[in-house]
C-alpha cells in the first residue's frame, strides 16, 4: 500500500485488515432519487461504503455526483464516487473532484467508462481527454501535491479522497490487464475493486497475480436476483459465464415455483449457497482485503449473504 | 493516402439545388485510389448531374487539388468560356482539396460557390483498392516509438493512451460488438514480440490535444 493516508472509512477499515463489503448504487434517468436512498438505506449496516455508478453501459442517466452526497448526508452511508473519463475532460475531472471534495465525499473510482456508442445516446462525442491511468495521475497531483494537471495550486481547501480502479478477473489476455493494474498502481491508486467473477479458481488466480502490485484487492460479486439477470449476464456481459448449475436452478425456479414470496425464498437460498461458500473461500485462501458485492436491487441477500463475515 | 467515400448524390443535389451551370472537378491522386474520382465515379457522377438537370459546363482532372502550386498549373487548362457560365463548382476530393481550391478561386478573383462530392476519412494505409484502414490521427506528436508502432488514436476505439480499457474481450473492442480488434491488445503483442513489454507498462501521460488538427499550419521556412 502507498504512502497516502486513509481519508475514507473504506480506506481505513482496509488498513485495519478487516475483511470489508462495499455496496452498489445504480442511480439512472431520475430527477428524484428516494429509490437509491432506501436501497442504500437497506444496504447500510451490511457495508462500509456504496459506490454510485456513472452512467454504466454509456448511458445518459443522473450524474453520480449529487447521488453520492446524498447518500452520504441522507442515509449516511459513506459513497465511492464512480467517474469515467468519457464524459469530462481535464478540467471537468478537476473541478467536479473538488466539488465532491467540497461536499466530503472521500473515495471516487477512476474509471475509463463504456463508450456512449453503447448506450442511449450513440452519437455523443466521448471525451476520452484523460484516460483512466492519467485521471489517478491527476487525482494524485490533487490529493498529495494540491494541485491540477499543470501544477496550479488548489486555493483552499485540500482534497482529502482514496483512488479506487477496476480491474477485470474476465479478461483475456489476462496479463496485459494485470500489466494495466500495475500501471494504475504506480500512479497512485490506493485500491482495486474488480469486475463481478463466478470462478472461484479463476478469480483466486486473479487475486494472486494482482497481489504482486501490494494493493488491496476488492472482489467483485454479482448476486443474482432472477433467472432473467442470471441469462442476461451469461449472454450479454462480455467474458462472463454464470456456472451452469446456477443459471439451472434459477430457470427451474422461474419455471416451477409460481408463488412470488416461496419464489424469492428459494432465489435467496441458491444464492447463498453459491456465493456464501465463494465468499468464505476468498476470505480464507487469498489476499483479497474484502468484496464488492454488486446486489443492486437486491438489497435483501446482504443480511443472511454477510452475517457470518460481519 | 486520404481516405475517401462518396456522398449520398441527393446531398450533393440539395447543395446543388440554387445552381443549374456545374463545373466538375476531381482528384487525380488519393481519391482515385478511393475509387471516389476513377474514370467510372467521374461518369457515374456525370450521370447523376445530368439526371437532376444540370448542365455540366466543364470537368477536369486536378492532379493534386490538395497542392495549391499543382491547382495553379492545372488552371491554366480551365477554358475562360466555362468559367463565364459556371454558377458553381462540384469537386472530388478530401476536404483539404476543396479548401487548397478555395486559396486558388481567391488568387483567381472567382467568387462562385465550390461543393464537395465526398467524405473524407482520414490518413490510411491501403490494403486493397476497396479495403482502406484509417492508421493516423495526425495529431502532431507521435507517440508510436512507445507503442510498438501501432496508433492507440487511431486503433482504440477510445482512443486512450494506457489501453486496454475493461470493455475489451479476447482482442476484440466493445465498439461495434467485438468484431474490431483491441488496439491496446494489438499493442501489447506487438511489444511482447519484439520483447518490450517494458513500454507496456509505463506511464504516456496526458495529451496535448491542443495542438491537434485546429487552426493549424506547418510552417518551417
């Protein structure tokens, strides 16, 4: 772990060594957000932060920003505020980092962001001013040297925030992903929170590679909430495979149980008994400082998913 | 080469619509490679002039419309009784063409509108006539000697200069649903086979855009 201290309550529960669980928060094409209040409502005693996506899939929805301060001032739930640098330039990033700062939010994930070509707005000029590499750069001029990109100093005020980037356990070749982390990490992040991973020896592998670079290691898990997700995943998310077993016993529950409460029952139970004992394993056999449990939606598997790591 | 395609001809005859007498131009060079100002495109595009009722006063060759001194000499072959009945020009070329054009009609005193035939796509390589890949961006600071030789601009769909980004999948990019290859990972096998992967791995910091493409002339003497 690098030199920077830990501003956040993420970035100090890490440094104790506890094993932590962040949340997830999907803010979309909403002016009024009481939906992302009460899912972090609901998600608050089981995580120690809840990140706000930024416009996934190259979508035009709220920025994370104003959803991030929220969260933190309604529910006081601390936020990892997602940004992607497909949106801002260097000057956006600079002066929307200090406006997060201004409003106390202490972690922001640098991301790069999936091209607008992807999402609702295809013909949206994407920036790509800075790329995610030179956004922790960035991030890093601000936080250690108070200052943007040129060395022009901050007035007043410092930027007090943790770096998180992703990393993706999907991805193929996988050593030119764990050369990009590494980059990542010499510029100065200060954790990583992967994409979501189903398996178990890939994902260890994973964690062991990253492991070289000293940097904490948040799992990405994705619970599924129905078979729908569950296929959707498997045949839209790219390098993703949801275990056969798995997307067979949500699809027999789609098909067999008609009863909404007895459907959800046994949705929940072939969750945990999918991710409990992949969660466990994690915990016990890498270095992995905790999970990124992405159960957007799905706020109720955090009580029996999380009770015996808590 | 520049890359060129052909516009749409109902674009051209709505630039054209105010404008009945035509004077034809077209490119000798890149856009003949583009197939957009062979002999066949020059027909196909007398064709089309003639159909939507307009008179073609004149067409020429530009060997190099891009090249103001080349524009001076073709000129001279200009006839001044097409010129006395021209309302406007319609040329077959890139944009650098047409603006080259411009520089001459001012030197010229000739103050009738010029419209262009084509889309211009930018500096290729040609694998085949037909099959042209867009190689460089000119972005006025070069960083290939750091990439193994292969553009990031021009090769990641982002364009970002510390690839790959997470939406690669096997090689192939999230943009146009992973039938393009990954410029980052064309990258970093390059530079694993000429064993650099040192490059791969370090920091190219951010960019000077402001010094790409706008207002920009290269003058060294």
């Amino acid at each position: 772990m690098g030199d920077r201290p830990a501003f956040s309550n993420l970035m100090k529960e890490i440094k104790t060594g506890k094993f932590v669980f962040t949340g997830e928060l999907e803010p979309t094409k909403m002016v009024d957000i009481s939906e992302i209040i009460h899912s972090a409502e609901a998600m608050k005693e089981y995580v120690v932060a809840a990140n706000v996506t930024d416009g996934p899939q190259g979508m035009a929805y709220i920025n994370s920003l104003i959803p991030s301060y929220l969260v933190q001032e309604k529910v006081g739930l601390e936020t990892v505020y997602q940004m992607t640098v497909r949106d801002r330039n260097r000057i956006a990033l600079f002066g929307d980092i200090l406006a997060a700062a201004c409003v106390g939010i202490k972690n922001v994930l640098a991301l790069t962001g999936d091209h607008s070509a992807l999402g609702d707005n295809p013909g949206a000029k994407s920036v790509y001013d800075l790329d995610s590499t030179q956004f922790v750069y960035l991030l890093g001029k601000m936080i250690d040297e108070n200052t943007d990109i040129y060395g022009n100093e901050i007035e007043t005020g410092k930027v007090e925030m943790n770096v998180g980037i992703a990393a993706n356990p999907n991805a193929s070749p996988r050593e030119a992903e764990i050369l990009k982390v590494g980059r990542k990490v010499a510029v100065g992040a200060d954790y990583i929170q992967t994409q979501t991973a189903f398996d178990i020896d890939d994902a260890k592998d994973f964690i062991k590679e990253l492991s070289r670079y000293n940097c904490p290691i948040l799992l990405g898990l994705f619970p599924l909430k129905n078979y729908g997700i569950a296929s959707y995943f498997d045949k839209f998310i790219p390098g993703v495979s949801v275990p056969e077993d798995l997307l067979k016993n949500l699809k027999h529950v789609k098909k067999n149980i008609k009863d909404k409460k007895e459907r959800k029952v046994k949705i929940d139970e072939i969750n945990l008994e999918f991710f409990v004992p992949f969660i466990r394993e994690i915990k016990k056999s890498t270095a992995a400082a905790g999970i990124h449990c992405m159960a957007v939606h799905y706020e109720r598997l955090f009580e029996p998913l999380l009770k015996e790591f808590r | 080469m520049i890359v060129t395609t052909k516009k749409d001809f109902e674009e051209i005859e709505d630039a054209l619509k105010s404008y009945n007498n035509i004077m034809l131009i077209y490119c000798g060079t890149c856009s003949v490679t583009s197939q957009c100002s062979d002999e066949k495109s020059v027909n196909e595009m007398l064709e089309n002039l003639k159909n939507a009722g307009k008179n073609v006063v004149y067409h020429q060759e530009f060997k190099e419309p891009c090249d103001f001194r080349q524009d001076l000499q073709d000129w001279r072959n200009v006839p001044q009784e097409a010129l006395d009945k021209v309302d406007a020009f319609l040329i077959l070329s890139c944009g650098a063409g047409l603006q080259a054009m411009l520089d001459l009609f001012d030197r010229k005193n000739i103050a009738k509108p010029i419209f262009i035939g084509l889309n211009t796509h930018g500096i290729a390589e040609t694998e085949r006539i037909g099959r042209f890949h867009v190689k460089c961006a000119g972005c006025g600071d070069c960083l290939l000697n750091y990439t193994g030789g292969i553009c990031p601009v021009t090769s990641c769909a982002k364009g970002l200069m510390n690839g790959p980004c997470g939406g690669q999948l096997d090689g192939k990019c999230e943009v146009g649903k992973y039938e393009k290859d990954c410029g980052w990972i064309l990258i970093y096998e390059r530079l694993k086979k000429i064993g650099r992967l040192d490059l791969f791995g370090q920091l190219r910091p951010a960019f000077n855009w402001a010094d790409r493409g706008h207002q920009k002339s290269v003058v060294f003497r």
